[in-house]
C-alpha cells in the first residue's frame, strides 16, 4: 500500500474513523476468527486530480 501511495500523486488515504479491527498504516484489518469469516483488510482512497 505505500508503494501505491508513492506512485500514486492523485490518491489521498482518507482515514476511516472506526473501533473495529485493527489499525494499520493504511486501512483497518479484520483477522480470521472461526464463524466470522476469512479476515478482510478496508482502506478508503480518494482521486484527488
């Protein structure tokens, strides 16, 4: 992910305000937990230009 942003001038992380998961540099991760599904990573980018 920060390879994207380097090579990315016109994507902006836009920080995702939540108690769930698990904070990362970029986005939020869900970890695999049996009945919860396989685990799921978020990061919420916007086009700047």
């Amino acid at each position: 992910m920060v390879d994207f942003f380097a090579n990315h001038a016109n994507a902006q992380e836009q920080k995702i305000d939540a108690d769930w998961g698990i904070e990362q540099i970029h986005g939020r991760q869900l970890l695999p937990q049996v009945g919860h599904g396989d685990g799921f990573f978020y990061c919420r980018i916007q086009k700047t230009a």
